[in-house]
C-alpha cells in the first residue's frame, strides 16, 4: 500500500494548488511541498529493504486476460529514480516559492508541477508496461502545459507543440514497440519481461521491436536528431527548466533503457544503434552550447551532451559501464538543477539571460558565485567534484569498448566532448560573475536575491560536494543497488581509488582540461566565426515540416472525402464486398451442412413488406416525409422479425427506439426543405445501382454461408451462468448489466454526451420564422389538438406505471432500464406534442442535464461499490428475500445499476427532444431547457 501512496499523494495534492490558488505563494507552497515530502519519506522508509536486495510489489489485477493490472515495483533502480523525481521536487517547489512572488499564476504552477510528479512515479514505478505506457504519455501531455506555461507567449507556445509532437510521436512508436515486446516475452508484466531476455534477443521480431523502443526512449531523452525540442522548451519557468532537465521528463527515456537493459540489451544491434546516437548527441551538445549566449539555452545544450553521455554509456556494453551511467546520472541532477535556479535568480535580478550583457555580478551576489561555482565546476569535471569522477569513469569504461573500429573513435570522441564541456561551464561561470561589468541591463543595479531563495540551491551544492568527496559511500548507498537491478545481475562494488591511478584515463581528463580552457580563451574570433554562420531556427524548420506534412495530408483527405455521402457508402461497400468476397471465394461450396429453417407465408409476408419499404425510402427520398414514413414500416417490421423469432428483448428495444428515432428525424428534418433536387445523373444512378447489388448478393450470400454451418458461440456461456452468475433468468439484461456492464456504462456514457452536445449546439441557436414554400402550404392546422392533450394526458400514468413494471422485472423477464427509459420517454415526449413546449416544461419536476449526470454517476458508483468487497469494477451480486404478503422475491445490485441507465434515457432522450423542438418556435429558442 505504500508503492500506492508514493505516487497518489502527489496526485491528490495537485487538487489543493488548483481549488486555492488566490492564497499566498508560501502558502501554495506548503499545500504542494508538503505531497512530495511525504513521498520522498515513504521512499526513505523503504530504503533498508531495498538494500537488502527486496522487490516490493504491489499489484490489482483488473483485466488479467489482456495482461492489464495497476502494478507497482519497487527495486533499486526505481528507487534511485522516484528519490531523484520527488526529493528534486520538493527542492524546486521550495524554490519556486520566490520564483512566483507576486505573480497570480503560482497556484497553477504548483499543481501541474505536482501532476508531472505523479506521472514521473508512475513511469518509474510501474510493474506492467501497458501501464508505463499511459503515465509515459501523461508525462507529454502535462510537459505540453508546463512548457507553454506562459501562454500568452507565442514561443512558449511554438515551444510546447513542439514537444508535445515529437515526444507524442515517440510515444506511438514506443506503444507499438512494448505490445511487440509484451508478445515476445509472454507477459508484459516487468517481472516477467526481464527474465525472458534470451528468448527475446532470439526473437525474429527483435530488430523491430528494439528500434520502436529505441526511437520511443530517444525523443524522451532529447537524442540526435529528436533533441531540437529541448532547448525550444526554455520557454517554460525556470523552476519547469529545472525540475525537467535534472530528474524528470528528460530522464525518462534513460530510464526506460536502463529498465528494460537486462531484456533488450547487450547485442551488437543495441551497440550500433545506442553507442553511434550517445555519441552524436553527446558532441552536438556540447559543441553548440559553448556558442549559446541565453544562460538558459546554454544549460539545454549542456543537459543534450549529458543525455547523450548516458546513453552512449548504456550502451557500450562494458562490465562497470552502467555503473558509470548511473552514477553521472545522479552527479548531472546535482549540478544541474542548482544551475537552472542560478539562471532564474540572474534573470528576475538583471531582467536578462543574455551573457553578453550580464558581467560582473560577483560585485552584488557573492554568495551565489560561491554557490554557482561548485556546480559548474562539478559539471566541467573539475578534480574533486563529482563530476569528476563520473567523466573519468566515462574515459575508463570508452577504453573497455572490444568492437573494432570504436576501440579508438569513442576514446578520442568523448574526450573532445570533455574539452567543450569544460569550455562552456567555464564560460557560464566567467561570463556571469566576471568579464568586466554589467553592459545595458533592463534593471540595473541587480537586485539582491533572497537568502532564503538560495536555500535548495545551496543543499544541492553540498550534495556535488559530498558525492565529490564520498564517492563511494554514494555510490555504494544508492547508486549500488539501482546498478543491480539494472544489470540483472550483481555487479561488483566500483573501485574509484582506481580512477586516480588509471594512466590514460588521467590523461583524457588533462587533455579536456586543457583544451576547454584553450578553447575558451579563443572563444573571441570564435564567437565571430559562428556569427557568420547561416542562422537555423529549429523551430522554424520543424514547424514547416508540419506545415507540409499537413498541406500534403489535407490534399491525400480531400481527393478521398469531397463531401459527398454517395462517394463514402460506395467507397465502404466496395472495400468490405471486396474483403467479404475474396474470403467467400476460397470456399468450395457456400452452402454448409446445416439445414435453413423452412419458410412460412408469414415470414415471406414480412421479408417482402420490408424489401418494399427499402424500396420505397429509394424511390421517394427527395420527399422527406415519405421517405421517413417508409424507413419507420421497415422498423417496424424488423421489430415483428424479432419477436417471430423469439427476441422479445430486441423486439421492445427495437419498437420503443424506433418510436423516438422517428420523431426526433422528423423534428430534425423540419428545418430541411421538404424536398431535395434530383441532382442524380444516369452513370451515378448506374454506378450505385451495380455496388448496391453486388453489396446486397455478397452480404445475402455471407449470411447463407454462416447460418449453414455450425458456430461455436459464446451464447452457451451466458445462457449457463446467467442464473448463477447473474440472478436473473433474463439472460440479455444480465448480459447488459452484469457480463457486460463495463459496454453499458460506455454506452450511457456516450448517449449522455451526444445529448449534451446536441444541447449545446442549440442553447443559443435562433432561427429565423418559416414561411410555407406553397401558397396553401401550412405546418400545422392545429398545433394541440383537443382528442390528442386529453389521450396524452390519460396515457401518461399508463405508460409509467407500464414503464415501472418493465423496468422491475428486466432482470428476469423481457425489460430493463434501457427499454422503460424509452418508454417514459415516449410518453413524456407525447405530453410535449400535445401540450406544447411552455405547457409540459411548466409541469416537469427535473431538469434533464441533472437527470443525465445522475443516471451515469449512480451506474459509476455501483459498480466501484464492488471494490469494497475486494471485486472487481462493476461486479454485481444478488440475494433472495421474504415479507409478509409479498412472499419470496430477489435483490440484485444490478437493479441500481440498471437505474442509472433508466435515468440517464429518459434525460438524454428528453434533452434531445426539447432542444430540438424549442427552435420550432416562432419567437425564437425561448426559455432555457435542460
């Protein structure tokens, strides 16, 4: 129950933010630091049984035969995660608290920086893939708000779409990947998965499946070429910055990789396809950042060299190299996250990011120089700073690499990778706390940044420090047991006395040294090189990209769909006579060993009087009227087909929709002219004439072809457990409210929100007064009858009291909720054709949109009331009762259920109907309805 807590807490504390957000920052602060406190101490708590080598999981089975269950997993390596993902926020919140003094936008903040939490726990701690997979895309989703936080901006904006398209995008491919991985392996329960890691390598479908996972981890992580997206997010607040770049959303995909390392990886196609992606991503980075001026785009490019230094250390394969990953992954969110809050407190004071303007500021924040220092000095691999150590086990681990032809490349590509990293953190150091004074700041002098702001700034920079001094009680408390569970195996403890006696990683390390503080000395005619170079706006190009990817779509859709109805029902029938035929056509013979029923005049009756009236919605459908007229014969017939052949069921579902769907057609064609042009010419005619036979042949010949042989159907099933199962003898209603109860709700569900939608669209629809289109054309001679108001008014009890005796005995005789909701429908519908739209709404004692609401809520309710009987969702159960007089009778949850759908009918119906019929009057919509 603990995994459980860890993540719903900040779920839940997301809601307090949002419902307060007119109270004070430090107050919104509290309310949202206090979530991810807790989390972080429930994972504390949890810390001894992870170092003893423990597993804990927490799993609710829902759907076990799809392989879906809400699993959580807590080993080393989600540990190490899920403490970096709620301890660094709990810091940036903190932070944030001075970040968004004054500013009315907080309470937000707070609560997506909470909701991006839970989903991050969710990615990390996630035992089913399929489950992974959701909190993956919730952790797009919420980035898109976070990212264009400041939505008035039109880079935050572009920033946000962009993210969200290419990390969406990889989301799709990684879906498609994990359904081929969870297929290979038997299970997509993660337990399982990484076991199965022979048999997934030997797989024939591994390459693909490897890419899509691949591909899905990349965009996540900011890999080359997907990496454009990062630096474009920089629009967000700097806290958004901070918490994504150190230990959440970019650490995803890293995550993902290290996971599923034991299962995927470890072969010459993982190498080639990580090692050479690391490696390009790595130098980019590193290279474009030492020519950023932005301090923020600075640290972007840095945090795409990073990424791409973990992935290429993923995937080298050597003994200790996931050590090394993880260990500079944990070093990066140290010195990272200070860095980012250092850039926010420069701009709130300067009122810039810009380096070329911000100079001097050691002479007004010497104390966050000194804090700034450690951390930049960290990120340059400074000797005693953890990063350090972590770049010299990078040089250790490239000289391991027994591939021919990398044994070289990598040594001297990550090397020349150290040089620029340690060019440009020399440069975020020096151009901000030095290189002379300040030049045309927007507010000059600086502002003094709080003491208390630089607080969680100045804990994680004795976190560099500790990890730089106490490297392997670090390690072996934390990164150790994350290693472990990486590697599927237990890897030895890391000698880091080695690293200072290991030849030529020390002399990698002096070279980049060196070399970046070269580099940076001719930064100068460097700068003027790079100004010349042809500028290429990232966001530009990938939003033309778009542009013309949708421009082409667009004209792919439009040649198919040009708005004709003809063009769509041919196109269907064709593709599905086409499909039905070439199966039909492998048969030897389509007549099956089983006798048809033999035909009686009755049957033959009804089938012609159908056909006819088929016929004539053909003939007469340029007049409206007729047509529908024609089309209600025919369902009034399928009705009588239905009872013949012993569907009462279907039969009064059938009649009482039928009843509706020809009135509400009628209110709705009204505003339609009453006849259509016959714009029909002979090869149209033609053309429909030949696909709706053949259509016709091949569906007529696919129905000989089934009804003629045996079927093994699961109506067996049903009919054996409805009465033990179910309670009910009415085996179709306990397949609707109990077997099926899940399609049901989707299926009020929908009906509620059409019917909302159709409330919408006419709410404030006025519509100008209709005229007869003949002279001696009128629409009606007497709007309420006298005979009608007095039958519809003596109906009205009849037809509940018929309505309430349906609904009671659905269970166990023909009925349920969804037929006597029709039926008070239709009798509430007579009473508002009788007495007029003002008449009826004077005299209803509800509205419908409550109506609707509670139908769905009271459906929802029943069924998680079998979660507190430890059943599943929707679960129903059933009893039999004695009173005195009525004898022995039964109970089923059921009936509450079936309630829901009677309430949620009769309102959806209801609100159609009157919205529909209000635009009929003359003076326009009229009162509200609903």
């Amino acid at each position: 129950m603990q995994l459980a807590l860890i993540i719903l807490v900040p779920l839940l504390g997301a809601f307090a933010p949002a419902l307060r957000r007119r109270d004070p920052v430090w107050r919104l602060a509290l309310f949202a630091g206090l979530p991810a406190l807790l989390s972080f101490s429930l994972l504390l708590s949890l810390l001894p049984q992870v170092l003893a080598g423990e597993v804990l999981v927490y799993q609710w089975d829902w759907i076990s035969q799809l392989g879906l269950s809400f699993a959580l997993r807590l080993d080393g390596l989600g540990w190490l995660f899920a403490t970096l993902i709620t301890g660094m926020g709990t810091l940036i919140i903190a932070y944030a608290r001075y970040y968004f003094e004054g500013k009315a936008t907080s309470g937000r903040f707070y609560s997506l920086i909470l909701l991006f939490m839970f989903a991050m726990l969710g990615i990390v701690l996630s035992e089913n893939l399929l489950f992974m997979l959701v909190f993956w895309e919730l952790t797009s989703l919420v980035s898109f708000l976070l990212i264009g936080f400041n939505w008035h901006s039109q880079g935050a904006r572009r920033g946000a779409r962009m993210s969200l398209v290419i990390t969406g995008g990889g989301g799709l491919l990684l879906l498609a990947g994990l359904l081929l991985l969870g297929q290979m392996a038997g299970s997509y329960q993660l337990s399982e998965v990484l076991l199965a890691g022979e048999r997934i390598k030997a797989d024939p479908r591994y390459p693909v499946m490897l890419s899509l996972v691949l591909l899905g981890a990349f965009t996540k992580s900011a890999q080359f070429p997907f990496h454009l997206w990062l630096p474009h997010a920089m629009s967000a607040p700097t806290p958004v910055s901070a918490y994504l770049h150190s230990a959440t959303m970019v650490k995803a995909g890293l995550f993902l990789m290290a996971r599923l390392h034991p299962a995927i990886a470890d072969t010459e196609l993982w190498f080639n396809l990580v090692v050479p992606t690391g490696m390009l991503t790595l130098m980019v980075g590193a290279f474009v950042a030492m020519f950023m001026h932005d301090i923020k785009g600075l640290l972007a490019y840095s945090t795409i060299s990073h990424l791409g230094l973990i992935a290429l250390l993923l995937g080298l394969g050597t003994p200790l190299a996931v050590s090394a990953a993880l260990f500079h992954l944990v070093c990066h969110a140290l010195f990272k996250a200070p860095l980012f809050m250092m850039a926010g407190m420069v701009d709130q004071a300067t009122g810039s990011r810009d380096m070329q303007r911000i100079n001097g500021l050691w002479r007004y924040m010497p104390v966050l120089m000194v804090l700034t220092a450690v951390p930049a000095a960290a990120m340059a691999g400074l000797p005693l700073m953890s990063g350090y150590l972590s770049k010299k086990m990078l040089f250790v681990e490239s000289l391991q690499v027994s591939y021919p032809f990398w044994t070289t490349v990598v040594p001297v590509w990550v090397t020349l990778a150290g040089l620029f990293s340690v060019a440009y953190s020399i440069r975020i150091f020096h151009n901000v706390f030095y290189n002379g004074r300040p030049l045309d700041l927007p507010i000059y002098p600086p502002r003094q940044p709080s003491r208390r702001a630089m607080a969680p700034l100045a804990l994680l920079t004795l976190g560099c420090l500790v990890v730089g001094f106490a490297p392997a009680l670090v390690y072996d408390k934390v990164v150790a047991m994350a290693v472990n569970a990486a590697s599927g195996t237990l890897v030895p403890a890391y000698d880091f006395s080695a690293l200072s006696v290991a030849r030529w990683p020390m002399i990698m390390s002096i070279i980049a040294m060196i070399g970046g503080a070269l580099f940076y000395l001719a930064r100068n005619p460097l700068f003027a090189i790079h100004s010349r170079l042809p500028e290429v706006d990232a966001k530009n190009i990938f939003e033309w990209i778009v542009d013309r990817a949708i421009a082409y779509s667009q004209r792919r859709v439009y040649q198919l769909e040009n708005g004709s109805l003809q063009r769509y029902l041919a196109l269907i029938l064709v593709t599905t006579v086409g499909l039905g035929g070439w199966a039909l056509l492998r048969f030897d013979q389509w007549q099956g060993p089983i006798a048809l029923s033999p035909v009686d005049a009755m049957s033959v009756f009804g089938a012609s009087v159908i056909c006819l009236a088929a016929l004539g919605v053909v003939v007469f459908h340029h007049a409206r009227l007729p047509a529908l007229l024609a089309l209600g014969v025919c369902g009034l017939f399928v009705t009588l087909a239905f009872a013949r052949f012993s569907a009462p069921d279907l039969a009064l579902t059938q009649l009482s929709v039928e009843v509706m769907a020809v009135v509400i057609m009628m209110l709705a064609l009204s505003f339609l002219p009453q006849r259509s042009p016959h714009e029909s010419s002979l090869p149209r005619w033609t053309r429909d004439l030949t696909v709706a036979g053949i259509a016709g042949i091949g569906v007529g010949g696919l129905a000989y072809a089934v009804l003629t042989r045996p079927v093994d159907s699961i109506s067996d099933f049903f009919l054996a457990n409805a009465v033990p199962g179910g309670g009910g003898t009415n085996v179709v209603n306990v397949i609707l409210v109990d077997f099926r109860g899940f399609d049901t709700l989707g299926e009020i569900t929908v009906l509620g929100i059409a019917a909302v939608a159709v409330y919408a669209f006419t709410r404030d629809l006025h519509l100008k007064e209709r005229v007869a289109q003949i002279a001696d054309e009128h629409w009606v001679a007497d709007p309420h009858p006298v005979i009608l108001s007095m039958v519809a008014r003596l109906v009205l009890p009849i037809a509940l009291l018929v309505s309430a005796y349906i609904f009671l005995r659905g269970h166990n005789m023909p009925g349920g909720g969804f037929i006597a909701g029709l039926i008070t429908a239709a009798a509430l519908t007579l009473q508002y054709m009788a007495g007029g739209l003002v008449w009826a709404q004077e005299r209803m004692l509800t509205q419908f949109r409550p109506l609707i609401g509670g139908g769905i809520l009271l459906a929802g309710v029943t069924g998680m009331g079998a979660w507190v009987f430890g059943y599943p969702f929707l679960t129903s159960t059933f009893g039999y009762f004695s009173l005195p007089l009525v004898g022995k009778f039964e109970l089923a949850s059921a009936l509450l259920f079936d309630l829901g759908v009677y309430a949620t009918v009769v309102g959806s119906t209801l609100l159609i109907l009157a919205n529909l019929g209000k635009l009929m009057t003359v003076a326009g919509p009229g009162k509200e309805i609903g």
